[in-house]
C-alpha cells in the first residue's frame, strides 16, 4: 500500500517531477569519526546505524526548515532504506549462479525498508538524542515486521508472474513516492592501495533513479563517508551537508553531557 498509493509530500527534499533520473545530480560527501560515533553508540545504546541515520534524519529536517521557514516541519517524509537480501553461503561462479535452482542464484536481490522521518519538534534542538531514539524506534519497528520480507516477495512474485519490466515499473513508483532512498556499504577496514597509490577515502554514488535526493554511506578505515546526491538546480546539497554534520555535532555534544550527568 505504501509502496504503490501513498504519495510523501512536495518539499524541499521532494520536486515530485517526472523524469528526474535523466537529469544533473549535485554531490557533497562529509566524512565523521567511526571512535565518535561508537562513542555515542555506547552512550545511548543504539547501532551505529542507528545514530549516522538518526544524524542524517535530523541534518535533513534542519535543512527542510531553513529551506521553507519551517512550513515543512510536519511534512510526511519517507526515507527508502535499501536492504541486501542475497544469502552469501559460499562463492559462486556466474555459471552456477544462472542454473535454475542455484543456491545462490544470479541477479540483485533487495528490499525496501520505509522510514518515516521523525518531525522536527522544539524539544529536538534542547535534547537531539531524542531524536536518534525517535529514529532508532521507528527502524527497530519497521525492521522486525513483516513488511521487509512481504516487500521482497512481492517483486519477486511480480518478477516471475509479470516479467522483469512490470517489476522495474512497480520498483520505480516506490522511489518516486518516497523523498529520499539511502543505502550504505561496509568497506575495507585496512588501508587499500590501488597500482601501488595509496587510496586515502572512498565513497559511492547512485544515479539514475527518480527521486530528489540520495544518500550513500561507506565505511573505509576508522571512517564513515556520507554522500548526498541531489537533483542539481532544486536541493542546495551544501547546505544539506552543512545541515547534516551540525546535527552530529548537535548529537555528540548531547552525548558527551549524558556522561557527564551519569558521573
């Protein structure tokens, strides 16, 4: 119902044009401490997941506020969380992959996780972990039901009975319902190098699909690599990555004075 009916509002993170993946994206990547962002894990007793989405939820708010003057505060907002369903039990030529009952078989297997933004309350700016809370309750929530596993179904279902394009199309109108589709990547926890030149940060992009905005996270080190990918020319990416990292700032030092209380 949600993937296929409900529509999130107009915004400043939403143009709600039609063809925007055939249009410019704007890039800005920010990178936070993986040591300050365990840090906060600790402290409130979350994922790290769980408080680089709730940092990116309340930069995104912040920025919808500054952008409309607050008008957009209570707009309904969805973010498309991105999930790997494919089961790695052991490595698999492309020949054994495309046989008919593979164990692992050929092609990209996902599904989607909706997330509702939490609202930008007064409360947020006195105690900003509330909201990693707010975002941590809504994720938990979302992830032990059944929607993930009845979502993967469906395309799967859609896939076998309908064809390949009738499931791109019912997979499109789920990203141009939502406002913002994120999705992250674990990387090398050791220094790589590349003909022997050293690679000093990574991060990846996603183009192509119909939404405003995008946001990738990548792990490479003792770092966390946030991108934001944009509709060029509607959403000042700059200001969202500005927006973004105040948040985390916001989040650390309400951390920080959680300990300090707790001593």
């Amino acid at each position: 119902m949600k993937s296929s009916l409900v529509e999130d509002d107009l915004s400043p993170i939403r143009s709600g044009d039609i063809g925007i993946e055939f249009r410019p994206i704007a890039l800005a990547s920010m990178t936070f401490s993986l040591g300050q962002i365990k840090q906060i894990k600790a402290t409130l007793g979350v994922t790290i997941n769980d408080v680089i989405t709730g940092a990116i939820f309340l930069g995104t708010r912040l920025y919808m506020q500054e952008m409309s003057k607050g008008s957009s505060n209570h707009s309904n907002c969805t973010a498309l969380v991105l999930l790997n369903t494919r089961m790695f039990r052991s490595y698999q030529s492309i020949k054994e992959m495309v046989k008919p009952k593979a164990e692992s078989p050929w092609g990209n297997h996902f599904a989607f996780l909706h997330v509702q933004l939490p609202e930008l309350v007064a409360s947020t700016e006195l105690n900003p972990i509330e909201f990693v809370r707010k975002s941590q309750q809504i994720i938990k929530r979302k992830r032990s039901s059944w929607a993930v596993h009845l979502t993967a179904a469906f395309v799967e279902t859609v896939k076998k009975l309908k064809g390949h394009e009738v499931a791109a199309q019912c997979i499109h109108k789920t990203l141009l319902n939502a406002s913002v589709l994120i999705t992250n990547m674990i990387g090398p926890v050791e220094k790589m190098c590349l003909a022997n030149h050293p690679i000093k940060d990574m991060f990846f992009v996603l183009a192509g699909n119909p939404q405003s905005l995008t946001i990738t996270i990548a792990s490479y080190m003792d770092n966390l690599r946030v991108t934001v990918g944009a509709e060029k020319g509607f959403v000042d990416v700059q200001k969202l990555k500005s927006c973004i990292e105040e948040a985390f700032q916001m989040i650390l030092k309400s951390a920080a004075g959680e300990i300090q209380q707790m001593k």
